[in-house]
C-alpha cells in the first residue's frame, strides 16, 4: 500500500483558505482547542488520511463498528462574503511515532494546502515547562516569517525569548518548517500548561486569544465535556501502551 | 528481494469464499482456533507469505529440516452444493513486528481476498480484560459494516459497549480497517481471555459460536491436544525472545 | 546509496562451487570456523559487501588506515582434478543488525551463489543451551533438503530431535531459508557452546567435522592464536555497544 | 518527500576545494572546531541539507522564528591566487539517528564533493579514552590513504597503534569509507577528550594542528564563546532527550 493515503470524500471549493491544526501533544492543549472548534462551528469533513506511519490499529465506536486510526481534514465556510478566510482544519487520533513518518505526512499536508490555496497555517500546540503561573496562561508564537509577529504580538502572542527556546517537536513544528519549504507562510500558538494531564485551560485561553487573531466567534460552555470525552479516549490509549511496555511478549501484544 | 513474497502452491477455485485469520495474539485465542479448525476440516494449503517484516528465522522440525516463519493459506471446499460458502484460512507463525509489516501484510491478504472474490472477512481473536468471569466466557464483536451486527448477535456475540472501548491492535484489527478501504464486509470475533496463558477454553467458546454463524460442525475432543501443540512452539519463540532482552550482544544473538 | 553494495574485485571462474558462511554469532562458533579455514587454505578475495543494514562504522587497522564495516567473499580453487569442489565463503564483521536487512543480504548471497552456479550451501554457526557436556561436543544440523540428511549422519552431524528445536535466528538459517525458495541445498553444521564467550573448542570439533564432509585437510595449530584474534576484535565492538547503552546521548554516540 | 533534500542557495565556483566535516559528537570537539573555523573564516553559507534522517524538529531562535534542522555547507575562498584550496566546510545541528541515514546522508555528501571536484576530504571529530593526559592533548588520525600519513605525522597527528583500535562510528568514520568507494582521499582527525562534556581546549588543540596542514591562519580569542554557545544549543537538546526518555507517553511526546 502506499505510505500515506488521502481518501477524499468531497471536492471542496474554499475561499482564501487558512489551515489550522491540533493534533495530540503536551497538554493536548492543541488537539482539544482545534477539535473543540471543529465542533462548534460544525465543520464538515472531506478527507481521511490513514497511513502505515500510524500504529496498526482500528478503533471501536459504543455500537461495535470500527475505523482505522487516522487524520481527518475539516472544512468551515464563513458566512460573510468577501474578504473573509474559509478554515481547513486537521485533526486526529495520533501522530506518526517515526521521524520519517513525521516528516512525509506533514509534507503532504502542505501539499494539500498548497493545493487548496492555502496561505496561512496555524499549528495550536502545548507548551510544557516548570514554572508556570497557574492563574495567567502565556500564549507563546512561533513562526517561519518574521513579518508575521507583529501581528501576532497585537493579540498578546509572545515571540521574544530571553534566551535560546530550543526547538518543537513533531507535527506542531514540521508544519512551519516544511511550510517554509513551500513558502506558505505558518505560525504555531501554543498554551502554557503542566503538560501531564489534558488541559482545558490552557486549551481555552490559547482559543480565545486564536479567535480573536482570526476574527470569529466562539461559545465555550462545552469544552470541559469535550476535555473529557478526549481525555477517556487517550487514557485508553494510554492503557494500550502501557500494557505493552509491561509485555512485550509478542504473542500477547496483538488482539 | 521484495517486502511481502506470496507463493502460491496451486490454482484454486472457490465458490462463494469467506477468509478466517487466526494469528499469534492474546492468549493465542485465535490462532488456536483457526488452526484447530484448519486441522479438523482437513484444509489443503495453497499459499505461503514469507516478508521481510517477520522475523529473521527459521523453524527446524524433527527431523532437522528447516522453513522459513511463514503465513500460510489453507482453504476448505464445503461438501454441500449450491449456496454454501467455501473457506479460506489465514494461519502463521507471527505477526508483523513493525506497524509498516502491519499494514503492508493486512493489505496483501485484502488483496488478495479481492482477487478471490472474498465477500466477508472472520478474524478470530483474544479479548484481554481484568474482571472475566471464567464460568461464562463472553464472546465480543467488532465489524466495518454496521449491518451485519443484528446477524452476529443471534449468535451470542456482544456488539454494544456502555463505554468507549478503545482499539484493535494488530491484524484482527486492521483486516477490518483495510477491508473497509476495499469494500469488503468484515467481523472480529473475540473470546474473553485473561492473556497470560494459551486458552483453549477461550478459544474453543468462540470456536462453538462461530460454527454455529458459518453453519459448519466440528469436532472438539483434539482441542487441548492443538493447545498443548502451539503452546510449546510459542514456549520456544519466548524463550528466544527472553534470551534476546537479556542479552543484546550482537555476536551472541544469532545462531 | 543502494542498499546492499556488492563491490566484485576479480573475475572468477569455480568448478563446482560450494558457498561456506560463517558470521558473527553464538560463541562465534561460525565466524572463529570459516575465518581459520579460509586463512589456512590461503583463499583470496574476490568481492566485498557493504550495506546501509551495517552499522554505520569504520574499522581502523594498526596502521590508521581504515575499511568500512563489510561482508567479504572469498574463493579457494581445490588442486585436483575433475569433480571436487571450489569453495567460496562469506565472512564479516557483522550480520545485519534488522530484519529487513538480514533478509536483504541473504537474499542477496543466494542470488550470488545461484549465479555461481552454486549447487551446495554450508552455515557454520554455535548452538547455545545449557546442559553441555564439555568433553564431547555434539555437532547439530539442519537442513533445507531432506535427502541430504543421512549424508551428513554418516559424518555424525545429530539431525533427529525429540522435541521441536525451536528456530534459528539469523543469517546461518536465513540462508537455508531463503536457498529452499532458489532451490538451492543448505545445510547449517552447528557446535554446541556455553555461548558466552568465543569459543575456539567448539569450533574446532565443527571443523573437523566439517573437513570430513569436505574431504580436505586443515592443520589446526593456529586456531588458538585466530580465536584471540577475533576475540580482542569483537570485545572491542562489544565495549561501543556497552558504551552506547550506557549513554545513549546523541551529541556523545559518534566519533 | 524526498530522504534527503540538498537546497542550493548559490552557484558556486571553488578552486580546489578541500571539504571539512565537524558535526555533533564526542565531546563536540568537531562540531565546535568546524562551527568556530567557519565563523572566524567568515564563511559563507551555499547549501541547507534536510532530511526525514533527523529528528522531526525545528528550531526557534531568539525572535520566535524558526527553521527545520538541518546540515549545511559553508564556503571559504582562499584570499592568495593560484595553488591554494578553497574550503567547504559541513557544520550541522545532529547526525541522522539512524544507521540507513547515516549511510545516505554521507553518500550524499561525498557525490556533492566529487560533482564540485573536491580532492581531499577532512572529518575532524573527538576521541574518548580514559587515561588522556589533560596537559598534552593527542591528535589521533585515520585516513583512507595510506600516503597521505606521512604528510599528517609531520604536524605531529598519530596514526600507529599498538593494538587494534577499534572502529568509529558515525559521519566521522563514514565520509573515509564511502569516500574510499568513490576515490576520494580522507582523513578523520580526531582530538582526545573525556567526552562527557564540551571540549573546547581538545577542539583548540586540534584546529591548532589542522591549520598547519591546511596553511591557514585562525585567532582562537572567541571560542571560549563559541563552546559556550554550543554547549547551551546542545543541552537544550539533551534535555528534550531525557524528557522523551522518561516520558514516552506518546500524548505528550509532541508539542
């Protein structure tokens, strides 16, 4: 089979689309931010991405039916006319565990940005370290061009650092690396957070500060339930991968 | 040489095939039932898989003689005329090690159920879970078509979940996953199991229902013997395995 | 890079090929038997094999020069006349440390054999396991062509086994393996060792064994001196694993 | 994508160029001899090397913006007309993690030194053993050609041993041995240090010996600087390393 493969379920015309992602993570502050979205604005899916770079595994709805673990591609048309951006958003059940996987299914993610037109990337990601202040959650940028701080900075996005940041790794960060690449310009907003249990608080101040950078509404009386409905799913991934860490007997690893 | 060799022995014609896979996995559940059913229905085989996604092995015999680990396909021609479904049986050694075997081997087996006219997919498997009650063995359903539920629940099998109920790793999953890629109708088939141990108790629970959904008779009084059989060959491979954690010399890892 | 370079130094023309392997192994049993038959008999170099499934690793001789990491071929052309045998062997300083890669370079051997009209295929390796009497070493077999086994006997090669022997990992059974799919014969000779550190006794009863099924001569008044040969090689390779596991820092892994 | 992608920046036209190799290793001692020679030279920058052989990372710089690692290749031109060399110098953030990327990353850039014609190559890197007399620095050499020794032991580098010494691993090693197939001279050399932490006074010592045979000048006031600079990129890295490491909750692996 083909390393990567994109299953369109609909052509899709989009008007100066933005692609925005949030995928697991520290914190999974960026995969609850961006499914949170997802829902609320009752986006529209047009395409599964299921690729070998994935764990081989299927995963099992309450009424018994199954699906490949996968990335998802979303589509928001804004109702206003003009100027306005349409929003492709990507999310999913994982990320590639392989660094080459990493870096072919973000580049063809790009590729399908590119393809649908798309100027502007934002990756909503995590932001593990020690001291944070629990009661003032920093959103801090990251970007591939420059010229794009300021505006960022307009919002309360941080981009100055005292000193060197080190670096983003995984999907988050390949985005804007890869993005540059293509020359499709990207930014990674990311919530402070603990980063040991998912965190909606984070996921919320980074969202409140995103919508504002893209000029939409957003209610946010449902994110603790979507935080929880997230956070049982990736225990039970949690569950799997502790278990094999425990038995590594191959005999017993597969069902 | 190529990643996924498939050396077919003979032509076969089958009428109205159904494809069974029973692999290494928890408890051996569904390897010791579709080898048990393999033996007892005098299945004749017509295919080996040998892939560099299995491990670099042979297996030597009694009497000194060696093959490759392998998969191997069996069929049985039903004795009945008309409507009745032909089988083909899926057995083997391993399982890929690497999500990439996964997948590519899963792939290879849809392929070539397609090619064989395959129209539905058994994958027979262990269901590893803590609070098991040993007097009543539950046997537990997973498919890619939501109509065929209604037809497994005749049958005794539990498709509905009060909870999220995680995933499939492995080949029992993925035959579903990848069935649903290429359209063709798949169930897995789980029989409660506490993991540690080959269950032939397990295993033979589930073997009752599913002859009873292919509409089939077997036999049982061979079953502990088939167990005791595959658990002394699994014994060996941990052994090997166990040999190898302990002690990763490379110069003392290969024979 | 392809994957598997084979560099061919000379043109050679064999009567009657035979292809001996003896690689790094259990005990090195195998190496230790193949590399002292190969100096004795003044054999001569006709191909190199270098690979990306190699660590990534030069070797530096007395003199600061250096080789990459390879697999060698060697020939030795039989002084009499008419039906005896050429022999080509194959040893190195490494097997493939992944699957894929063992089954790439064996596959690879065969294919060389087979266009050397290679029509016999002997791999020497140890035979690890615990209750060894010391004073008689037994020589195992096994083979991928039954018919060969009552030849072999008559030598005193042990090929019947009560119970199943498990399996043979690596190059020694891959290449019986991969030979029974090019219908090439392969017999792996195997000395019982403790395994644990070279063993020059072991591969000396191998050998004499061995010369009998040949029907050459070999004086064995060197073996010693080469076992502390290799020994000193393979403990130096053994200190870069053990530093590699201790400190599995990137920044300090490389030279 | 591609495994590896050369970006070219600028078409350049060397005369005689010697390619320079330091990359992250024992105790840095290349990374930072050829980081500081590129810097002091002021060199300029003609080609980025990515590839999904390094980890899945970017890097975020002190104003927020960030590129993906990479490798890249700087150039020298020597100031003096006719004989002299033209420099090239590869300096880069990691080596590939992996043995197959470690083998094309190097084809790749030998086949980029023979299309620009280059004649000699130079990896320079650290030597880690226990007994190193901190007052008196040793530089080791290893080199593809013998003849080339004679011209290197003039500047005091050691090439004979005593004993065998062993192997080194990674691009250090390798640009000698794929160098060799394609027919370009190399030399590894290699300044002694206890390996654990960045070494700036074995670095000092080495480049001290390689101007000399290279016939250039360098002033040595700034890398105190350097070292420090580097060791803080690098243990930014090593945290990320250590936190993957007891952490390998893949939910929180990614940012």
């Amino acid at each position: 089979m083909e390393d990567v493969i994109i299953n369109f379920l609909k052509d899709v015309k989009l008007r100066n689309p933005i692609l925005i992602q949030g995928l697991p993570g520290v914190g999974n502050v960026g995969k609850l931010a961006v499914d949170y979205m997802k829902d609320e604005l009752k986006s529209i899916k047009f395409a599964d991405i299921i690729s070998k770079y994935f764990p081989p595994q299927v995963l099992i709805d309450h009424d018994g039916t199954i699906r490949l673990v996968n990335n998802e591609l979303y589509y928001y048309k804004h109702s206003g006319s003009g100027k306005g951006n349409d929003l492709i958003m990507v999310v999913g059940d994982y990320q590639s565990l392989t660094p080459e996987g990493q870096y072919e299914l973000a580049d063809r993610i790009i590729r399908i940005a590119k393809n649908m037109n798309v100027k502007r990337i934002y990756t909503l990601a995590g932001y593990a370290h020690n001291d944070i202040n629990k009661n003032i959650i920093k959103i801090w940028g990251a970007t591939n061009n420059k010229t794009l701080i300021k505006e960022m900075e307009k919002h309360g996005v941080i981009f100055k650092r005292d000193d060197y940041t080190g670096s983003l790794v995984g999907a988050s960060g390949l985005l804007l690396g890869i993005g540059l690449q293509y020359g499709i310009d990207a930014v990674c907003l990311m919530g402070e957070t603990s980063g040991y249990f998912i965190d909606p608080k984070s996921a919320e101040t980074l969202l409140k500060v995103f919508i504002k950078i893209l000029g939409i509404n957003l209610k946010f009386e449902n994110l603790q339930k979507k935080a929880k409905e997230i956070d049982k799913i990736t225990q039970k991934f949690q569950d799997i991968e502790d278990e094999n860490k425990e038995d590594k007997d191959i005999l017993n690893y597969f069902a």
